[in-house]
C-alpha cells in the first residue's frame, strides 16, 4: 500500500508536536496513526519504533525496527532506521552489534546520511574502545566540510590511526 501525503503530513506534524506532548500520548497517537496502515507495514514498524525510542523505550523500539527492515521498510526510512537501531543498540550495552549495522550501512549506500552514519559509528567505536580511531573517522566526515585546511585536516584524520 502506498502511502498518501496526507498520512505523511499528519506523521510529520505529530513529530513536530513531539516536545509539547507527553511521552505515553505521543506513542498513543503514534500507534493510531500507524494503525490506519495495513497489518504488517514496514513503516508503521518503523513509526512505531521511534516513537519507543524517542520516548527512551529503546528496548521495546529494537524488534519494531529489526520488523521494519525485515518486511522491507522503503529506502527513504531504511537507512534512518538502521541509524536508529544502531544507536539504540549502542545505549543498550550492544556496542558490537551497533558496529556491524553502521560499517554494513557505509559499505552499502552513500547519501545526504554519510555523515550522520559516520557520526554514530565514532561514537560506538568509543564504547569499543577504539576511540583513535572514532576520532579519525570524525575528522574525516568533518574536513569537507571545513571552509579552510580541508586538505591538511583530512590528513590528519588519515594519520590518526596510523602506527607511531
């Protein structure tokens, strides 16, 4: 089932009443919302999930968003999702786990998302402990962006990680 631009713009304007709406109204309205779609639809899972999230029930948000990405959430949300999952894994305790979905999701795509990919995955190799690393990615994803020193900067993200 298609999904009309109206449900999308009634989803956005519940995320935008996000901070004015108490956390088991939002996941109420949410699960209406996402109740108006067909049994099983990938983006209801994925709604659904961050709302939990979004609310810090992040263990209850994991299956919605593996659901999600199992029944074949659309491009435009998959990727979201898999930052998301990841993120939560990684508040979960499941540093490991967050890792192989992030390095999996950089060798899969490239999009507007790289850099919030990128960001995620420094902040789960810090958990690992790898944090040279983590610091070398970040300066990485930040050096084109510099309006100045992008050359010496990407450089040096280059030779963070390398052996002293």
């Amino acid at each position: 089932m298609e999904i009309t631009p109206e449900w999308e713009q009634r989803c956005a304007a519940l995320w935008d009443a996000f901070d004015e709406t108490d956390a088991d109204e939002f996941r109420r309205r949410m699960a209406a919302l996402t109740g108006e779609l067909p049994a099983g639809h990938p983006v209801a899972a994925y709604e659904l999930a961050s709302a939990h999230d979004a609310t810090d029930l992040g263990e209850d948000a994991v299956p919605l968003y593996r659901r999600a990405l199992d029944t074949g959430l659309p491009e435009d949300r998959r990727r979201q999702a898999v930052i998301q999952l990841a993120s939560t894994l990684r508040a979960l305790g499941q540093p490991e786990a967050a890792a192989d979905l992030l390095l999996g999701e950089r060798a899969h795509t490239s999009d507007h998302l790289d850099d919030a990919v990128t960001a995620f995955l420094a902040l789960t190799l810090i958990d690992l402990g790898r944090e040279r690393e983590a610091a070398a990615l970040a300066l990485g994803a930040l050096a084109p962006h510099l309006p100045t020193y992008r050359i010496s900067v990407a450089r040096y993200a280059d030779a963070v990680t390398e052996p002293a």
